[in-house]
C-alpha cells in the first residue's frame, strides 16, 4: 500500500514533462508547498489526463467519484492494480481520468518482531522523482454552487524484490516512457503498465519513528537512522 509520502522537488518533475515533450497547463490558482511528511486527505500534485488534455494541479488524496450523492464516508487513497476493472468504484474511471501523482518517495513501515513498526524511506536509485500511477474524478456537493472537488487514489501493486522485506505491497511507479500511455485512458494497454517496479530501481533506509507524527514535516523525516546532523 502507500500511505504516506513526500514530494519537495517540483521543478525536476516539470523538467522531466518538458523533456518529455508532454505539454500541459498549470490550474488555475495552481500553487506547491515542499512536502517531506505527506498524510492522506491532504492536498497533493498530480498531472491530470483527460483524453489528450493535461493538467498540472491539486487534488484531494482521497478518492470522491462524481456519483456520489453526499461525500462518501469512505475514501480510498488506494486502489490495487488487480482489482480495478472488478470494483464499481473504480471501474468507471478506468477509460476517462488517469493521473500521475508525483513523489519524491514514500514510506513504509516494517514488522519488528516483539518491537514496534520500524518506518523505511523508498525513492528511486537514480535521484529523479517518482511517478505514481492514479485515477483522480471530480465531485461537486448538490446544490452547491462550490466549484467542484478534485480528488485522487494512488494504484498498488505487488512489491519487488527490494520492497518485498519491508512490505508486500507497493505504489506502482511509471517509467518516463509509460508516463503518457498511462495518462491516455482510452490506451487498451494502459493496464498492463500497472506492474512492480523494475528490480534494482529503488533504495530503502530506515527512518525515524518521527515520520510518524504528521506535523513532522521537514527534511528530517527522511534521514537515515543513525545520520548525525
């Protein structure tokens, strides 16, 4: 699963959309706040795909379908990969809004035997943001002048080879070269792209029992246990 994580380096992931040649265009009123201790319902950044079309805003981390009659009690901040196309929830969203949520990596927490959960810090080996796969909707309370919500859920999937000791599940994260194929909802392929990531791709460390505590939100959150400074 992912149920936290931490996104704080925005201009490298728009710098990746613009090698990519991926045009977009910023939300209106879109603004970003460094992020090291990022908590479900809270707001994050995604890249909206919306049939050729490209958005770069915030979205609520907590899924609302647009169906909704009132808002739901629960709200999934994830949807596993095996199970989207079975689940009305979700299975409305699969040929229209896929997004991409940027992280610059996220945590896990791994069973001690006879000690408390130990949380880990997981970012990809080579330095470059992560790119979660996502399906984000938008809702709008009825009757309500409001202009509507946007919201979003991050896809899991089985853990690779490095997640494995730490945890069974994992976000999926795009490659640069599937980034596009996933935000094209109507790509009949877009689902086999919903897979572990390669072995060898991410490192993992152990941090501070802090990161447990949302109003920790610093770059200390994400120091290795036994770091000084």
């Amino acid at each position: 699963m992912c149920g936290r994580f931490g996104f704080f380096e925005l201009s490298h992931f728009i710098e990746q959309l613009r090698q990519l040649a991926l045009p977009f265009e910023e939300a209106p009123g879109f603004s970003y706040r460094q992020s090291w201790n990022i908590v479900p319902e809270s707001p994050v950044v995604a890249l909206l795909g919306d049939h050729g079309h490209y958005t770069l805003g915030i979205a609520r981390w907590g899924l609302i379908p647009q169906w909704a009659s009132a808002m739901p009690k629960v709200r999934p901040i994830n949807a596993r990969s095996d199970s989207l196309a079975a689940k009305p929830f979700f299975r409305h969203m699969l040929n229209r809004h896929h997004c991409i949520v940027p992280a610059s990596g996220f945590y896990e927490w791994k069973n001690i035997t006879d000690a408390p959960k130990e949380p880990w810090f997981i970012h990809r080996k080579d330095g470059r943001p992560m790119a979660f796969a996502g399906l984000w909707d938008q809702w709008q309370q009825p009757g309500s002048t409001s202009p509507p919500m946007v919201s979003c859920t991050i896809i899991t999937t089985d853990a690779n080879r490095e997640m494995k000791p730490v945890h069974s599940r994992m976000p999926v994260i795009l490659e640069e070269n599937e980034w596009k194929q996933w935000l094209e909802s109507g790509n009949p392929h877009a689902l086999d792209l919903l897979d572990p990531a390669n072995n060898g791709s991410l490192d993992l460390h152990p941090v501070s029992t802090k990161v447990n505590n949302p109003r920790n939100n610093d770059a200390n959150c994400i120091r290795q246990t036994g770091e000084s400074g």
